[in-house]
C-alpha cells in the first residue's frame, strides 16, 4: 500500500477537471449525500435497519455483513462494511487474500489496469528507444508489488506484540477512464511522431549509420543529446497529465480492507470512503 503512494506521484495522470460527482461507490450507491438518504438506498438493496445499533445488516459479497455510515458535516463520507463471522488465523489470511485477488481482478479498481499499463508502456519505451533497460526508472516496478499476507506470517503476534495493521488498498477509477487514458496516450504518441518525422530527426538518424558511437563528433553528440531532452520533455508532460486522468481522482475513491481480531478470532472490516467529504481541518 506504501508503495502506491511513490507510484501515484510519478506514473498515471489528464487535464480534465473531475466534477465531484464521480465519487466512491458501494453497490452502485454513490457515497455521498445523507445519511438517511444512505440508509433507504441501502433498504432498496435488501439490507436490514437496525435503528438500536444503528446499522444495516445483510449479505455482500457472499458473507453475513453489518454496515456503518459515518458522516461529516451531515454528508456521508464512510461506508463501513464488517464481517458479522468471526475467523481463525488460518481462514482469516485466506479470507483477507481472497479479497485482495478480487479486488485487483475487479476492472473497476486502478490496481486492474496499472501492472499491464506499467508493464506495457515501460516495454514501449524501450522499444522505441526513448529508455534503456538501465534508465527506465525502478519507479515502474514500484506497483508490481504483493498485498496479500504470506502463509508464514504470524497474525496473531504481529497485532498484538507488534501492532501491526494488515491492510489493502484500492482506488476506483473514475467512470471515463478508457476515453481519458486513450485520449492522453494518443496525444502522447502523436507527440512522439511528430518529433521522429521532423528534419532533424531524419538527419541525425543518417549521420548516426555513418558512425560507430565511440566515432560520434562532438557537435552530433549535442544535438542528439537535445533531441533526447525533447523526447523526455514530453514523456514527461505525459506522465502529468495522466496523473491528473487516473491516480488524482481515484485517490479520491478510495476503498481499504483491514483485519480486527480478539481472543485468537479475527474478522474483516472493509471501508468504502469518499475523500472529497472526509474531514480537512476547515472546521478547526
């Protein structure tokens, strides 16, 4: 989870400005409005109000949950699933991996299409010559990282000895990602085209059959380093404006899963958050 942070700063990004609309879901219900309003669209989906606990209760997902609707300035930010079934350490690992293999194969989460993107556009590059396997940087591998918890891990001493949270997150990507994601990436390698039709381009791509590297004059060695800062000025730009497409509005939409335990019995709690609506200290 860590690691999506160093991610989102470098990789994914589109100058559209995203209405606040398109925010967190939870069963197609955006998470937003009041809390009332919240609970009768919940009742419409089958869920049960317990007006004493204040929760819904139901199933989702296949498992008997409770829900919780928190709000903040009267508007609800946090939808708050909890497993109502307990688990041992062993079926609880199986019940949190399970949960993140879903999650990373739901197309509607970033974590679906970032390792085939990462992995597809760093190999682009290097194809077409823009980065070398040594300058490709380690940020495109920072994504391609493991969430779920290793057999060997010890759940019980990691919360209570070492208190340690094991947790998963995910971001919904906003509902115009194909068109976005197409848009940028075209205007990307239009971009590109552009700058290996142009003159000087040609030139030096003749000058360079007529020597070996090491035989390279230093006035061609300028120009094709010049030619090389052009290309990355606008790998660049890309790389903005897909932060601005992909990983800024589904920060925003963010959904994480979390493992509670007592006495040795461990359960989920999922958490489905509107950032837009969360606190920000304007009220201090």
């Amino acid at each position: 989870m860590k690691k999506f942070i160093g991610f989102a700063v470098v990789l994914l990004f589109s100058a559209v400005l995203y209405a606040q609309k398109d925010v967190t879901e939870f069963l197609g219900i955006p998470v937003d409005g009041t809390k009332q309003q919240m609970i009768e669209q919940l009742k419409a989906k089958g869920f049960v109000y317990d007006s004493q606990e204040d929760v819904l209760n139901g199933e989702f997902n296949g498992e008997e949950v409770s829900i919780s609707i928190q709000t903040q300035g009267n508007k609800v930010w946090r939808v708050v699933v909890i497993d109502k079934n307990s688990r041992d350490e062993t079926q609880i690992k199986i019940r949190f991996n399970e949960l993140v293999s879903q999650f990373e194969n739901n197309e509607s989460y970033l974590e679906y299409i970032a390792p085939s993107f990462v992995l597809a556009f760093k190999e682009g590059m290097i194809q077409r010559g823009f980065l070398s396997e040594e300058e490709a940087p380690e940020i495109f591998d920072d994504f391609l990282y493991d969430q779920t918890i290793s057999d060997d891990e010890n759940i019980g001493n990691g919360i209570m000895l070492e208190k340690k949270q094991y947790e998963a997150v995910f971001h919904q990507l906003s509902k115009s990602i194909d068109k976005d994601l197409k848009d940028i990436t075209d205007k990307f390698y239009e971009g590109l085209k552009e700058l290996q039709n142009s003159d000087e381009y040609k030139e030096l791509a003749e000058l360079k059959s007529q020597y070996t590297e090491e035989e390279y004059p230093e006035e061609m060695i300028k120009r094709i380093n010049k030619m090389d800062d052009l290309a990355k000025s606008k790998f660049i730009e890309y790389i903005k404006a897909m932060e601005r497409a992909v990983v800024v509005p589904s920060s925003m939409k963010q959904v994480w899963i979390t493992i509670f335990g007592r006495g040795g019995r461990y359960s989920i709690m999922m958490f489905y958050e509107n950032k837009y609506n969360e606190a920000d200290g304007s009220d201090l």
